[in-house]
C-alpha cells in the first residue's frame, strides 16, 4: 500500500514569507506617500507666490487673472470673462506668473492700492474686448449662414 498518505506534513516556518510581505508593504507605502509629500510642498510653495495679476486655472477648470488677495481668509478673488469669482486658495490648480511670457519683465505685486485698481480696470477692458470680438465674430458666422 502507499505509505505517503500515512506520512505527517513536514512544518516550515513562515518567518521568510512574512518578511517578504513587510519589505513589499514598506516599500508600497514608501513608493505612495513620498510622491504625494512632494506634490504637497509644491502646492504649498505654489500658492505662497500667488500674487495679483498671475493668471491661474482653478481646480474646476476655470481659468483667471487674481485681482484681489485676502490673507485672512484665504482667498483669492478672480476675474474670468465679464465674471468675478471668490475662490479658496486651496482651488488653484495651476498658475501663470505675468512676467514669465516675457524675459525682460517680471511679476511684481503692486505696492499701492491706486496701482492695484489701474491694473484691474487694464484687465477687465482687455476681456471686454476680447469678449466684443466674439460677439462680432458670431453675428458675422450668423449672417453666413442665413
């Protein structure tokens, strides 16, 4: 008869299988939570540069220019188009600083309110154009078609 049915199983230790899985868990964690660290620092480092005037997409895929800052609640209003937005600081997607299309210029803030009211009132007359543009742009495509 088979003798091999009557035999007892022999034991192993499951010492070197746990290991592997703790060196494969530390690593899985490792490899997640480092990228996710780093992309945190930048958001942070992003959003203390904000300044007004930066042009900026939000996280709802809005895309703007910040007219105004409020540190104490933090944020930041937008003009978009003919619209005005509050948004959270944490909203910002992504940014343009003014000065980076430009070599010779660069980004400043500006230091008074006088400054800070010319420069919107510049930003919401090149949207009003803009806008006008499309509206003429329209009517023209309208008129083709009748």
């Amino acid at each position: 008869m088979n003798t091999f049915l009557f035999e007892e199983p022999a034991t192993t230790s499951s010492w070197p299988l746990l290991l592997i899985l703790g060196v494969f868990l530390i690593g899985m964690m490792a490899f997640s939570v480092i990228p996710q660290r780093r992309k945190q620092k930048q958001m942070a480092e992003m959003s203390s540069r904000i300044k007004v005037g930066d042009k900026i997409k939000t996280i709802g895929g809005i895309f703007g220019t910040i007219i105004g800052l409020d540190e104490e609640n933090n944020v930041y209003t937008i003009i978009s188009g003919n619209s005005t937005f509050e948004i959270d600081r944490g909203c910002v997607y992504s940014m343009e600083m003014m000065g980076a299309k430009s070599a010779d210029t660069t980004a400043k803030a500006p230091e008074d309110s006088k400054a800070a009211e010319e420069e919107v009132e510049d930003i919401k007359k090149d949207d009003s154009v803009e806008v006008a543009k499309i509206a003429e742009d329209t009517k023209d495509e309208e008129k083709i078609k009748h």
